[in-house]
C-alpha cells in the first residue's frame, strides 16, 4: 500500500518536472541563444577596437579578461575611418556573422568628407539588424552626483528612425532628410522592452515620443507600443513626450523605471541619463539582434581628446565585457568581474579623472585585477 | 529785492519750461506694446505684469488684443486682422499662454502666429534663479532655436501600410538667418562664445549644411567664438556641467530638447522667459507653460515667466535700466521667500506676490 503511494508521489513529481523544464526550454528557446562555445569549451568573440579611446580599454579588457582565465578568445579587426571604401567595416561584418557575438569601441566619423561616406557604426547596426539598444542606468554609491537612486533601462530602437541616412538635395540649397518608422519595427522593439521589463521584474514602460508634431510617424510607434502594452497588464505603460521628458529627467529622474523610444530621441536620452549617474565612462551598452549581439559603451564615444593618455575611464568597457559574458551564459566570471569593478568603484574609491578621482586607467585596471585575484578562484600572475 | 524776485520767477519759469520739455520728450518714447493675455492663467498673469511695469514706471503702453483663430475668406484659418495689424505697426509683442482646442478643426495658435509673423528664432535665456533652488547652481545660457523649419515642417506621408516617412527639411536660408542672429545676439549681449549643436556624423548632407552656414557666420563675426559640438555630448555635458556652455544655436527639433532640458536645469517652464523674433523686426515675447486651466481664476498663478519674458523685452528695446529693477525686484522678492506662490515652494496668492514686487520696485527708485 505505501509503495503505491510511493509510486504514484514520484510519478506526480517526474511529470511536473518534465512539464516545468519543457516550459522553460521553451522560454529559453525564445530568448536570444548565445553561439554554442567551440573548441574545447572557447568562446570566439569579434573585436573592434575603434578609434580614441577605444584600443587602450579594450587592451585593458583583454588584460583583465586573460588574467582571469576567461574561456573567451578574441579575433581582432581593424577599421580604418579615414578610408572611403567599406571593406573594413564589410570584413568586421563577416567577423561577427561568423562568431555570432562582439565587443567594439567605436568608430569615428569624419564628417568633413563626401556624405556618401557613412557612418561605419550605423552601417554596422543596419547590416546586422540589431534593432534593441539597451542601457542600463544605475546610481553607483561611490560616485557623487547631483540625483540619487537612479534605475532606469532605456531600450532604443536602433536602426530605423531618423538613422535611416536617406537624404537628398533637391533643389540647390534646400536639403530633405527622411525618417522612416515601420510598423514592423516598432513592435518588434515594443516588444522586446516589455519581455525585458517582464524578465527584469519591472514594473512600468514609459514609450517616448513626439507624437504631437509628428502625427503620422510617432504617432505609428506610439500605437504599436499600446498594441504590445495589451499583452502585457502586469505592466503599467505610459507615454511622454520627448522635452517633458528631459525636463523630467534633469528635475526628477527616479520617477522612470524602463523607457523604449525611437532612434533620436533614445539618443538624447540615453546620454542624458549617462550624465545624470556619473559620466560616459561609467555605463555600458548592448545592441541586440535576433542573430547578433554587439557590446561597446553606452554613449558610444570616441574619446579624442583623452586617447593615450591613460585618463580614460575603463569602467564602461568592462562593464560591457561582463554582459558579453552574461550573453555567452558565463555567469561565473561575470558576476566575479563585476564585483571586482564595483569594489574598486564604491569602497576602493579608485576613481578616474572624469569622476572627480586622480588615478590613471592602469591603476584602476590593477586595483580590479587585485580584487579579483583576492576573491577569485584562479588567476594568471599579476 | 524785486530784481530778485524777477530773477527767482525767471528760475522758475526756466525750471518748468525745461521740466515740460523732458516731459514731452519722455512722453514719445512711450511705446507701443501688443499685449495678447492669453487663455487660463493668461489674463491673470498678464495684469499682473501690467502692475509691476506700472510700478516700475516703464515707459509702456498696452494694446490688448485677441487672437483666437477665425476663418478668413477662402477657409484659411488666420488670426484677426486687428491683431496682425497692430502687431505689424508696434513690433513688439508680450504673449500669454494659449489653449489649442484639440477638435477645433485648426492649427495650433502658436504654429499659427508663427506662421504669420514668420518668427524664425526662438531665443531662451536659462539663468539660475538664486531664490529658486535645483541640484544645478550657476547656469547662464542662451539656446537659439530655429523655429519654421527642420523635423517640425509637418510633412509626412503614409508610403505604404506600416511603413511611415517623415521629412525634414533644412533650407540654406533658413539656416543662414539663424545662424546670423545668434552671432549677431552674442555681441549685442555680450556673450563670449556661440555652440552649434548638430548631428552630422549621421545627417550628413541636412545638418552638414546647417553646420556649413554657421561656419560661414562665425567667419563674419570674428570676435565671438565658435564650437560645434555633436547634440548627444551637449546632452551628456549638460547635465553634468552647464557652466560650460555659452549661447546655443541649432535646428527645430534638437533646439526643442534641449531648450526645455535647460528649463528644467533652471527649475522648470514656470520660471523660464523666451522670446521669438520674426522677420520684418517683429518680436513676440511669451511665457511658454500652460494655460493651466485647474487654477485659472483662483489667484493661484506664479506670473515669473512672463514678467521675465517682459524683461527681456524691455532689453530688446533697450530700456536696460528699467529691465534691471524689475528683474532684481523680482529675483530679491524670489530669494526673500517670504512671499511665493504655490508652485515657488510658498502658499501666497498671485496679487500677493505681484504687490511684493511692486513694492520693492519701488523701494528700489
């Protein structure tokens, strides 16, 4: 008798957890998959390094990530602005077809030659059709700003809108640019910020637009955006338009929770909130397509005037190496890094000049690879 | 002692023809100002600033006018014809709010004074107000904002279901004006450097032409400088150091961003003054929040924006003295605290406030 029951408790508990891991594959299988590691359990990653700035940190990003025997192996490309032909950036494309994910600093533009040259990094996001921009603000405790207990996710439709680089002289002197909003787009990008907003615990999306001007373009994104928000009642949803925004975020940032917006606008604000929790050197960004993923900072800057002189701030790169790693399901060595960067952020308070600090980015990167090996399993020498 | 008395009458006489005479001479240069009072709020605020100036003893006079939209022959909306006419005689305008009934069939009233006046450049001053505190101190700056063209041109079409393209248009015209009335602005100012703002890394041919003309204005007015900076760093900059920045100059849709983000570092539209200058040396100054419609009539209205629009009209004409009293008794009436109105931080009502700032004004002759 009790081994019928026995029976019958064991097969109720087999089943339930089949139906449970059934359902979470299946929710698995809808999310991004990250490239299965090749070779031995090595992940291929796409470097670019950019221009200014960008070469130093991510040199630093490769310094850390060796020290601390991440399983990531990276292919370098280089991409030269100052020519005119696209084959660089065709090859950097190829690259990440092949290796399904990258890490990149940013590219310059050089807006003094023919406009037919155009703007690698855009090139880049089209081609690949990566269409979600995430950013994700945080106030950090060991950096003084003017606003606290900033939280905000902004998720930026990234290849359409006023990006679309469709523009002609019609007439001598009067110049038309188009900005182009799709239906398509703009539930897929509505979308993805609920299923975010769902998976991070968030409770409210605000949609930014300017739908009182432009009628018939933002007007569209702002339908779609209702249209997905029906899906989702567990999410409050709301919109404001672009400058009330701004003047909201610059008097009040915390009443903002996740923020989806077309391409323009999620510009103006994702560098204003950049600003508002500490600086460009601080925030990492995230392009996501249905296939790729590509990393880089989240204000997308090149740094002129800073490069080679060991005053930039690696915090952002980093940060953005460790949601790569997040992406390739190396969770382990994610939340090591990071904790590393934070301590040095918040209790170390090892801070770069941009933050109001004195050290140089070697110092940083050392200080964060002395966390690392202190709390760390294993590292290579120091 | 009667040649005294005779020399002391002829004093005398000397004395009043000559106080006659600067009479009649300060006697024309009262000018004419149209004065449009708005809806909501609007008459409010608009006696209140009527108040202040009286205190102060501006040489101002009033012409109120309406300027509610009717339908001129043909079906054309346009504004009634006394007003447009005494707007085109005196020049200068001071604007209240206006409402824009969302089924009145219409444009908005401010798209169609625009319109009418061609009101090219919209000018904001953002100066931290000591009184009023935000997390920024020390801002002073200016953003000058093209204002008939770019992504605002309206144009917009439906190409095919689910796909929707909107124009925006930048003319070599248009942004050779704007570019030439910032720099011109500056050196009346005194203001040390000018900033484009653009984003011709990405608009490579609209921008790039934008930013052409400013180069081509710098050229002309060597003694101010010139910067341009991509829209994205400005933002970033600004909120993290405004002090950096100086006069700003840039298209409609990145002047409408960025002007109310720096409203909002000055503590919001309540306390924001703006002025638009057309074509033709008309100038229209306005208050740019709301009509308010939930404290209309309750004596609740803060008439700072518009009184400090008023102000920068008054050193539009020139009348510099009387621009800085008014503003001074204003800013000490804000930093006093004693008497605010509800959205200041206080709870006095508007006549309160008005009266506190006539009073100091005229403790201050």
């Amino acid at each position: 008798m009790i081994n019928y029951i026995y029976i019958y408790i064991y097969n109720t508990l087999v089943t339930t957890y089949r139906l449970i891991s059934m359902q979470l594959i299946t929710y698995e299988m809808l999310m991004l998959q990250p490239p299965p590691a090749k070779y031995g359990g090595r992940h291929t990653v796409t470097l670019i390094p950019g221009d200014g700035i960008g070469p130093e940190l991510l040199n630093h990003v490769k310094e850390v990530f060796r020290f601390s025997c991440v399983p990531v192996d990276f292919e370098v490309v280089h991409v030269n602005s100052a020519l005119e032909s696209e084959d660089d950036i065709n090859n950097a494309i190829t690259a990440i077809r092949r290796n399904g994910v990258a890490l990149k600093g940013n590219i310059e533009t050089n807006h003094t030659m023919a406009p037919s040259v155009k703007s690698r990094n855009n090139l880049l996001r089209t081609s690949l059709d990566l269409y979600a921009n995430v950013m994700h603000c945080q106030s950090l405790p060991g950096v003084q700003t003017r606003h606290k207990n900033i939280d905000i996710m902004i998720i930026r439709e990234n290849t359409e809108g006023e990006y679309s680089s469709l523009e002609h002289e019609s007439v001598s002197g009067v110049v038309e640019c188009l900005k182009i909003i799709t239906r398509n787009n703009s539930l897929r990008i509505a979308d993805y910020a609920f299923r975010l907003a769902r998976e991070k615990g968030r409770s409210r999306v605000t949609a930014v637009h300017k739908a009182n001007i432009m009628k018939l373009g933002d007007g569209l994104f702002l339908q779609c955006c209702r249209e997905v928000a029906s899906g989702y009642p567990d999410i409050t949803f709301d919109s404001m338009i672009v400058d009330n925004t701004t003047m909201q975020l610059v008097s009040k940032p915390q009443q903002f929770d996740v923020m989806v917006m077309p391409n323009l606008y999620g510009n103006v604000v994702s560098n204003v909130c950049a600003g508002l929790v500490g600086g460009p050197g601080l925030v990492p960004g995230a392009n996501y397509g249905r296939d790729y993923a590509v990393f880089e900072t989240a204000t997308r800057n090149t740094g002129k005037s800073i490069a080679g002189r060991n005053i930039a701030n690696p915090t952002a790169m980093l940060l953005a190496g460790c949601m790569m790693l997040d992406h390739l399901r190396l969770y382990d060595y994610a939340s090591m890094i990071r904790n590393a960067i934070l301590t040095t952020m918040n209790e170390t308070r090892l801070h770069t000049a941009d933050i109001g600090g004195q050290g140089t980015t070697s110092e940083v990167v050392q200080s964060i690879m002395r966390n690392i090996q202190s709390k760390g399993p294993l590292t290579t020498d120091l | 002692y009667v040649s005294f008395l005779w020399s002391y009458t002829k004093k005398c006489v000397i004395i009043i023809l000559s106080l006659n005479v600067m009479f009649l001479y300060s006697a024309s240069q009262i000018q004419t100002v149209t004065l449009i009072p708005g809806d909501g709020i609007g008459p409010e605020i608009s006696t209140a600033v009527m108040e202040i100036f009286d205190a102060a003893k501006a040489p101002i006079q009033w012409e109120e006018r309406n300027v509610t939209a009717i339908q001129g022959p043909g079906g054309k909306w346009m504004i009634p014809p006394d007003a447009k006419e005494s707007m085109d005689r005196n020049k200068i305008g001071l604007k209240g709010p206006l409402k824009t009934p969302i089924a009145a069939g219409h444009p908005s009233m401010n798209l169609l004074l625009r319109k009418t006046f061609d009101l090219y450049a919209n000018v904001r001053p953002c100066v931290s107000i000591e009184g009023y505190k935000t997390p920024y101190t020390d801002v002073d700056l200016v953003t000058i904002r093209e204002n008939t063209e770019g992504e605002y041109s309206g144009i917009e079409h439906l190409i095919v279901d689910g796909v929707v393209q909107s124009i925006k248009l930048i003319t070599e015209q248009a942004s050779q004006r704007i570019a030439e009335y910032a720099f011109e602005y500056a050196r009346n100012n005194q203001r040390a450097s000018v900033t484009a703002v653009h984003k011709a890394n990405i608009m490579r041919m609209s921008d790039g032409l934008f930013l052409r003309k400013c180069r081509e204005a710098a050229e002309k007015h060597k003694d101010v400088k010139f910067t341009e900076m991509y829209l994205d760093t400005v933002c970033l900059n600004m909120v993290q150091d405004p002090t950096q920045f100086d006069v700003l100059v840039m298209p409609n849709l990145y002047g409408d961003i960025l002007s109310d983000l720096c409203a909002g570092l000055i503590g919001g539209l309540g306390v924001t003054p703006s002025g638009n200058i057309g074509a033709n040396g008309v100038a229209i100054f306005e208050s740019v929040h709301g009509t308010a419609p939930d404290i209309a009539g309750k004596d609740m209205a803060n008439p700072t924006a518009l009184l400090l629009s008023a102000v920068m009209m008054l050193r539009h004409m020139g009348l510099h003295g009387h621009a800085k009293k008014i503003e001074t008794a204003c800013f000490d009436i804000i930093r006093d605290k004693k008497v605010l109105t509800k959205d200041l931080g206080g709870n006095s009502k508007c006549s309160e406030f008005t009266k506190a700032i006539c009073q100091r004004v005229r403790d201050l002759d």
